[in-house]
C-alpha cells in the first residue's frame, strides 16, 4: 500500500522542518511540497528537498511546478487536474509523475498520456472538495485504470483508508491525516 502525504501550511512548518518532516516519514513513503500561497516557493522547495532526502521517503515530489522540479532534479511532479497537457513533457524529463483526477475521463486520460499514478478525489468529506464520490468510484475505476490509484479526500482515519485498499486503491494521499 502507498501511503502519500500531500504537505500544507498548517502540517509543514519550515522553522521545524526536519521534525516535521521526520513525522511525515514515520507514516508515508512518498511525500510531495504543496504550498499554493507561499511567495518563498523557490527556496522553500529546495530546503525542503535537501531535508526530505534525510529520511527514508520512496519518492520526493514538488507540487505543480514542473521547471523547478527538473531544476532541482527532484524525484517527480504533482500535477493538477488542469495540468494534463505537461504529463508527456515531464515523463521525457524522467520524472515520475502523479496527477489529479475526478473523473473516469480524466483517469483514463492520464493513464493514456503516461503518467505514473493518480489521485482521484473526494473519496470522502473534505473542505471545499465538492460531494464526495466514495469508495464505490474506486471499485469502478479500478476495473479500467492499471496505473496507480491512490485514494484522496478526506481520508483522517485507518479505517478509511482499510477501505479505499478495500475497494481497489493502490493506496491514499492526504493532508491532514498526517498531523
């Protein structure tokens, strides 16, 4: 099982980054930089970066940013759901990608276009998400995506996620399951 952690302001502290980041290792193997706020992106992932190769993490990702994350050699990208035309690109890049999706069609299109693994999202109840889908949408996609799915939305407890694997996720991601 994957087990993802999507990093935010309010789990990812920069003045305790090698703690916080030790957090993240004790639960997830992959763990990806996402702060759509910060005017300090740049610097940010690079401290993140060089803390994040300190601990045991399979895959280390930059949310969205593509360029920085083939500057900074980074072992993938996190791409949106409106981001489908740079999978190719960052595939012939060499790295790893995992995008957004929230649909069949968008699942089906990011297999078709190369990408590694995807979310599919709200599996459950999360702020501002819209209405969950729940774990019945993962047993339908499974059955058409070979790639990765890597549940996403809402996901705070263990049995949440007992169930998502349950129901043909590869795994989860999530923000605040790892606080």
């Amino acid at each position: 099982m994957i087990s993802y952690a999507i990093t935010d302001p309010i789990t990812l502290n920069f003045s305790t980054l090698s703690d916080d980041l030790k957090r993240f290792a004790s639960k997830a193997d992959m763990i990806v930089y996402r702060d759509k706020k910060t005017l300090n992106y740049t610097s940010n992932a690079k401290a993140f970066i060089t803390e994040a190769k300190n601990h045991n993490f399979q895959k280390v990702l930059l949310h969205s940013h593509l360029s920085l994350a083939i500057e900074l050699e980074v072992d993938g990208v996190h791409l949106t759901s409106g981001e489908f035309d740079s999978i190719e690109f960052a595939k012939a890049k060499g790295l790893f990608v995992v995008i957004s999706t929230h649909s069949l069609e968008e699942a089906t299109l990011a297999q078709k276009l190369g990408a590694d693994m995807l979310t599919y999202s709200p599996i459950f109840t999360t702020p501002n998400k819209g209405k969950p889908i729940g774990t019945q949408a993962l047993q339908e996609l499974q059955k058409v995506i070979k790639i990765p799915i890597i549940a996403l939305g809402g996901i705070l407890r263990d049995e949440q996620i007992k169930s998502c694997i349950k129901s043909g996720a590869s795994g989860f991601a999530s923000i605040r399951y790892f606080i």
